[in-house]
C-alpha cells in the first residue's frame, strides 16, 4: 500500500520543472480508467491512443489551437459521440501549473468536466493508484489530489455535494481545488440527470438500494397528501389534477400536516421540510420548502393545472432533485404581473423531461439562484411575458425543446448572475418580442430560430454574450413548426 501511495505522489509532481509548450510524442496520460499515449500529426495534431487495463481501446483525436496549451476535440470518421460529456469543438487546454501537469478538457466554456494527468506510468501502476486514491477519505482528495469522472462515479451524491460545499467555502484555492471544483459540480449535475427516477433512499431512511415508494393518484387531494421527499407520484392517463380544488380549502389542505400560510412566512428560512398553500393575490399557490428526490410522472395527457392568475403552479424553495416527467402544466387562465408555470429558488437539479409548460401569466420557467436546472424534449409555449427567465443560477442546460408563440418582454432573459447556461437542438417560433435578453454568456449548438421579421431579435448577435456553435439556423419568418421526428 505504501509503494502504490508513493507512486500517487509521483505522479502529481514528477513532471515539475518541466516546461514543455505541447504535447510531445510518447507523453502519456491517464483519466481514471484509460491510459493515452500520445502520437504526434505533421501539423503539430495528437492523436492519443488509449487502453484499460482489460484491453478496450479509446482514441481521442485533438487539432492545435490558437493559444498557447490549447487543443481542440475533433472528430474522427468513427466517432459517433463526444467523449467525457464534451461536444466536438470544445477546448482542450494542456495546463502545467504548481507542479500539476494534465489536459483539461471543457464541457462548458468555463467548466472543466474531465481531466487527463500526464504519468510516467504503465496501465497497471495508473489502475493500482486509481484504486488506492477510490479508498481513500473523498474529504481529504479535494485538496490533495486531482480527481478524476471515473472516481467521481463511484460517490454517492451528498457525498459529493459536501465535497463542494468544502471547495466553495475556500476563499484562496490552488490548481487541483479550483479543477475538482469544476469537476465535482460537473459530476453531480450527470449523476442526478442520469438517475433520474430511480433515486435510492438516502441512509438515514434505512433503505438505501431500495426502489423508492411510488403513489398512484388521480385526483388533487390524494396528490397534495402524497408530495414529499424520496418518492414518485405517478398521475394516471387522461387525468386533470387541479391543484386550487384543495390548496383554496383549509381543512382539506391541513388533515395531513400541511401548512396554510400568509404570502411570507419564517419556515421558508429554515430546514425542515414543508409543504405550505400560500395565499397570492387571487387565490393560493403551492410551495415546497426542502423537498429532495420528488419525481412527478403522468400517463399519456395527465395535466396539473391552478386557478389563480396570479399563482406559480409549482415553486420550489431549496428543493434538490425534483423531475417532472411527461406531465401538461398550466393555468386555467392567463394571468399578467405574476403567475408562471413552475418557479425555483435556492434548488439545484431541477429536472424536466417530456414536458408541456402552457398558457401561463409571465414565464414557463423562473430559477433564482439554483444550480443544475435540465430541461429535455419539453415544449414552453403561449405565456404572457416570456419564455423563460434565469438569475444568478448555474449549469441550466436546455436539451430539444420548443419555445413557441410566447410574448412580450425579454423572451429569454438570463442575468449577469448566471453560468454556463446552454442551448443544445432547440427550436424558437412564432414568439413576440425580443427574443433574447443576454447579459452572460450563452451556448447555443444545434439550435433553429425562427422570428418575425417584425420583431427584435435581442441580443443574439453579442459576441460577448453568445457562444455560437455548430448546426445553428436562423429564419425570419412566422411559421409553426414541424413535428420533431422522432
């Protein structure tokens, strides 16, 4: 154990001294699982051939870039995927700072996902010291060792969660802490994507592995008495759950414990968990407070709707993990000033998949101060103020979804809070307005905009704003959209 230690320490400071401005032939790198050998093109490209310890192969194909250190992901013939959660195109950056030697490679312009340390060491050596650094305290590896996705796939997520609480709280970092920063958040954002419904019960439940309890409902007072944490709400097909038939009802409302409050209230600002109908200007909306592992499913055109105007149909304080899944939500009728669809602040990895946000006063989507908001093949469409709006939130990736017909502000508007936001195969249409309201930088890849020739199209030209990828088209027309093929 003492020999495999030793060879950690070599390997994060053997290369010290050394000054090399790229990548030479025979330089070896290992992330975790495959180590790279590196074969050197006339134009100065790498092609790092890779093998585990079982004999797969992976290759990495990088063109040199402009800067110095800096390489660029490119594709082969035989590529189908970007490794690492990468997109081809991306920055690859050859970092060689306080005795740290390793290629960095970019899932966001700013956020390193995966990192190859450059060893002197054969397949079997790099495996052994993997193993040896997976058994260690993760609480004593955020300082002292550069971490790796492989490793990090193996952390529960509140495991990794207090890891980056530890980093965030550091006011001077060095070169490993700010990476595994980056590398941490990067990492818990996939693991709760990934896992989507199928979330074990944390230990202090006493059912860690278990699948987690699901509710059948069909109707809005067995929904309201089923939300909670560590769970699945199943919703059947064709069913409406009008959340107003009980959140306006006090007595029906409070049988199981649930809070009837005020517009503001002092539980919001402490740890327990809460499930609270708050009075709004025309009626009562519902909040959760410190609900964690919620997944709301329906069957085919299951909808969850509210009456007032002036009502977020779902808001989300310091909630963790909740997933809407294949659910219509909406209003009854439109509202103005307040009343979007669904409302976050102070969560991370809110996650909507094969959603229908519809109808609503203001926004489809409204996040304050939130990390990891993912949204996938889900339509925004017909609200009153905008798509939706984003400030001081982190990591909010928005994959194949239609924004459609909506109006009249900012229909993006995304503040200069905000960090690595993304557009990936989106489709815009039809909406009135200026269509972006920019004020950090943006990714879009693969999208299509389609905006009328009379209305502003915002900011979306702002290089300082826009990060423009590839397989993006822009039309100026009106036209509706076509089906997604599917």
């Amino acid at each position: 154990m003492k020999h495999v230690a030793l060879f950690i320490i070599a390997s994060l400071f053997a290369f010290i001294g050394i000054d090399a401005q790229v990548i030479q032939k025979g330089d070896k790198f290992f992330d975790g699982e495959y180590l790279y050998i590196a074969e050197i093109g006339q134009k100065g490209d790498v092609y790092l051939k890779g093998m585990d310890i079982t004999g797969h192969q992976q290759d990495l194909n990088l063109r040199k870039g402009s800067a110095k250190g800096e390489y660029i992901l490119t594709q082969s013939k035989k590529d189908e995927t970007a490794p690492f959660g990468c997109l081809f195109g991306c920055k690859v950056e050859y970092v060689r700072q306080q005795g740290m030697n390793f290629l960095g490679f970019y899932v966001e312009e700013h956020c390193m996902g995966q990192t190859l340390v450059l060893t002197p060491d054969n397949i079997v050596s790099c495996t052994g010291q993997q193993r040896f650094a997976e058994e260690a305290d993760p609480q004593n590896q955020v300082s002292n060792w550069l971490m790796n996705q492989k490793y990090l796939r193996g952390l529960h997520p509140e495991v990794m969660q207090g890891m980056l609480d530890k980093l965030k709280a550091k006011k001077k970092k060095t070169i490993i802490e700010r990476t595994n920063q980056d590398l941490i958040a990067y990492a818990l954002a996939m693991e709760l994507y990934a896992k989507d419904s199928e979330v074990s019960v944390p230990d202090d439940e006493g059912l860690e592995g278990e699948q987690i309890p699901e509710f059948p409902v069909n109707n809005a007072f067995d929904f309201i008495t089923a939300l909670g944490s560590h769970r699945v709400i199943s919703i059947e097909a064709e069913t409406t759950i009008n959340l107003s038939d009980v959140l306006d009802d006090e007595e029906l409302f409070t049988v199981y414990g649930r809070l009837w409050r005020p517009d503001y209230y002092e539980e919001r600002d402490g740890s327990r968990e809460f499930i609270v109908s708050c009075e709004r200007f025309d009626g009562r909306q519902l909040e959760l407070v410190n609900v964690e592992n919620l997944t709301i499913r329906g069957g085919k055109n299951s909808k969850i709707v509210v009456r007032p105007r002036y009502a977020n149909v779902f808001n989300l304080y310091r909630c963790s993990n909740i997933i809407f899944d294949n659910v219509i939500i909406g209003h009854t009728e439109e509202g103005y000033c307040e009343g979007g669809v669904i409302y976050t602040e102070g969560s991370e990895f809110v996650i909507v998949t094969d959603c229908d946000l519809y109808g609503c006063g203001t926004y489809g989507l409204e996040a304050r101060k939130s990390h990891g908001i993912n949204m996938t093949n889900t339509v925004i469409h017909d609200c009153s103020y905008g798509i939706m709006t984003l400030s001081q939130s982190s990591y909010s990736i928005f994959r194949d979804c239609d924004f459609v017909r909506c109006r009249e502000f900012g229909l993006v508007d995304i503040d200069d809070g905000c960090q690595e936001t993304q557009f990936v195969g989106c489709r815009f249409a039809q909406n009135q307005g200026p269509l972006f309201a920019l004020r950090s930088r943006v990714t879009f890849e693969d999208c299509e905009f389609h905006h009328p020739e009379d209305q502003e199209t915002g900011n979306i030209d702002d290089k300082n704003f826009v990060n423009i990828g590839h397989g993006n088209k822009w039309y100026r027309d009106n036209k509706p959209l076509k089906p997604r093929v599917k």
